[in-house]
C-alpha cells in the first residue's frame, strides 16, 4: 500500500513539474516576443499569446500581466482617440482578472497607474483630475506593497515630470525622482526570468534629459 501511495505521489510530482516547465518554456517565449515587439500587430500578437496562457493556467496573474501591458502600449501607440477606449477596456479586463488572483501584487498596482494616463488622453480635460488621483493612488499601493519596486518611483516621476509647476510639478522636482528610481532599478532582481522587469532604459533616458 505505501508502494502504491508513494508511486501516486511520484507521478503526481512529476507531472507537476513538467507542466511547470511547459508554462516557464511559453512564458519565456512570450515575454521574449513582447519585449522585441516594436509595431501595433507585434504587441497584439503578444497579447494574443499571453491570453491563450492565461486561459490555460487560470490561477496565475502574470500572463494576465503581460497581456494588459501589451494592451495598454497599443493604446498609447492607438492614433484614433475613438479607439482607445476598447482598447484600454480590454486591458483593465486582464487587469481585474489578476486582481481577483491576488490583491497584494506591487507590478499589479503599477502596472494600473500605468494605464490610467492612457485615459487621460482621450480627454484631458475631463478626465485629468480624476486619474490622475487614481494613478496616483495606484502608485503609493503599489509602494506600500513593494518599496523596491521601481517601476513604482518611474511612473510617480513621470507623472511630476508632466505636472504643472504651479502644482509641485516639473523638470527639477521630477529629477530627483528619477534618480531614486534610477538607483531602485539599478538594486532591483526580478523574482524569476519571467517577472516583470521594464522601465529602467525609458527611466535613464527621461533622466538624461533633464
């Protein structure tokens, strides 16, 4: 009997570990795909990958990740005001999905400061106020949960980099943000191959400018 139980547990083992490294092996190639991509269709196509993950691995927030994050670049790159809408709507969708996964990932709160400017665009004066203290509320959780998180301290010094002087924003208040999430980058170690790991050369060229 023990025989048996230990030749169950075996192959329960086993066929845990494969299917783990069948995702890592997707994901990697993925993520690889997504960070070479350049064009609306690349990142679509990325986002389209991740999605088909997701669905297969229902319990695990990162393919969910990466295909928001792809979404969200597309808006940005998206030129017709009218499409960004959908766009950024199938983004936050993926969004959620990861959120209802776990509620106290730091990329996950990151990343959704990072769509709300996208937003803004569509209508920046309707819509300023209003995300921009939603993001800027995403940003402080996203800290809150992970100080090391540089992602975190790059969206925050963006966003004062395009604020108004006359509201605490600007190039020299920017600056030393900058720095901050240029030494935050500079320390950081991605949990795995897999994890997320953007901003530091968009970081150090805003930097570099001012």
């Amino acid at each position: 009997m023990k025989t048996l139980i230990t030749i169950l547990i075996t192959i329960i083992c086993f066929g845990s570990l494969a299917s783990d490294a069948k995702y890592k092996e997707a994901m990697s190639k993925a993520v690889e795909k997504l960070n070479h991509a350049s064009s609306v269709d690349d990142f679509m196509a990325a986002a389209n990958i991740f999605e088909r993950i997701s669905q297969t691995e229902q319990e695990l927030w990162l393919p969910l990740y990466y295909a928001a994050q792809s979404y969200i670049v597309v808006s940005f790159m998206e030129q017709d005001i009218s499409k960004k809408d959908p766009i950024l709507d199938k983004a936050q969708q993926f969004l959620d999905k990861a959120f209802s996964l776990t509620k106290n990932e730091s990329e996950l709160y990151a990343l959704q400061a990072f769509l709300y400017p996208s937003r803004i665009t569509v209508d920046p004066m309707g819509r300023g106020m209003e995300y921009i203290e939603k993001m800027n509320q995403a940003i402080e959780d996203a800290i809150r949960l992970n100080p090391d998180n540089p992602r975190s301290y790059y969206l925050r010094a963006v966003t004062t980099l395009n604020m108004p002087e006359e509201f605490g924003g600007g190039a020299v208040a920017a600056k030393p943000i900058f720095e901050l999430a240029q030494k935050k980058f500079d320390e950081f170690q991605p949990e795995s191959s897999i994890s997320p790991n953007w901003g530091k050369e968009q970081n150090y060229e805003e930097l570099s400018k001012l």
